[in-house]
C-alpha cells in the first residue's frame, strides 16, 4: 500500500499528496480553488496548510481526468456548473462532452495527416540514402500531395 493510499484512509491529503496523485501542479491545484472549480479546501488549524478531504480528492481526480482529455478550463468550468446543477443540465454535460469528443475526432484525424507525411518524408530520405531514384522520385509526389494537405488544414494559402 502507497503512502497516499495509507493518507486517504486516516486522514486528509496535503496539497503535495495531492499533486502526485493527479498529475496536477500544486500551482494548478491553487488556481482551481481560486476561480472556484473546486470548493475552499479546509486548512489545518494549526499550520494553516490545505488538507483535501477524501470527497475533495475524488473531485479533484475527476477533473485532472478531464485536463488530461484536453478539456478547456472554460469546458471543465461549464462541466463544474453542470454538475452544481443536477439532473437539469443532464443535457447539457452530453452536449459538452459530444462537442468534446468531435474536437478530439479532429484532433486525431490531424495527428494522422501528420504522421503520414512524416512517414512518408521518411521513406523518401531511406530511398535516397539506398541511391533508389525511382523510389523516391515516387514518394516525392505522396509528400507534394500530404504537404498541400497539411498546409490546408493548418490554414496556410496555397495562392503566392
């Protein structure tokens, strides 16, 4: 058993405990209780130090969760507001989290065109380190047609 795991079932957590056990920067976790994601954690009396009740952890492992997914702060502030609301906004934490997933289906479909030319940039450098002309005079037209494609989807104007 970890000492985190020992410190969740006796007592609160420190703020550092905390941290390792989400991933999140004790900086990070302030900032969350500053703009009110996470309720005022308790301080101890005696040190004035936080102390994350077991409850406050879960909350907080939550949203780490969501951090990591690339959630927005703006997204996961909506989620929090959702939550505070209930069963009336059941509809929109499923909005929130179809709009979520869209922009990662996105997201991976640009990672994909990425690698792809990558790869492809990659085997025209292997074809012509093997002094195979016609290899790469071949893959020369797949990295033409992957670059045009990623300059599309970065935006950039294929008119000079």
């Amino acid at each position: 058993m970890t000492t985190d795991a020992v410190a969740t079932a006796d007592r609160d957590l420190t703020i550092q405990q905390v941290s390792r056990r989400t991933g999140l920067a004790e900086s990070t976790l302030r900032y969350y209780e500053r703009i009110g994601l996470i309720e005022a954690v308790p301080r101890d009396p005696s040190s004035g130090h936080r102390r994350y009740p077991a409850e406050l952890v879960g909350t907080v492992e939550s949203l780490s969760c969501l951090r990591g997914s690339g959630m927005s702060v703006a997204d996961i502030r909506r989620y929090v507001a959702n939550t505070r609301r209930g069963a009336d906004a059941t509809a929109d934490q499923r909005a929130l989290f179809e709009a979520h997933a869209a922009r990662l289906r996105d997201e991976i479909a640009r990672l994909r065109l990425r690698e792809s030319y990558v790869t492809a940039k990659a085997r025209m450098w292997a074809a012509r380190e093997a002094g195979d002309t016609a290899a790469e005079r071949e893959i020369v037209d797949v990295v033409l047609e992957l670059g045009a494609r990623l300059l599309a989807d970065e935006g950039a104007s294929t008119d000079v």
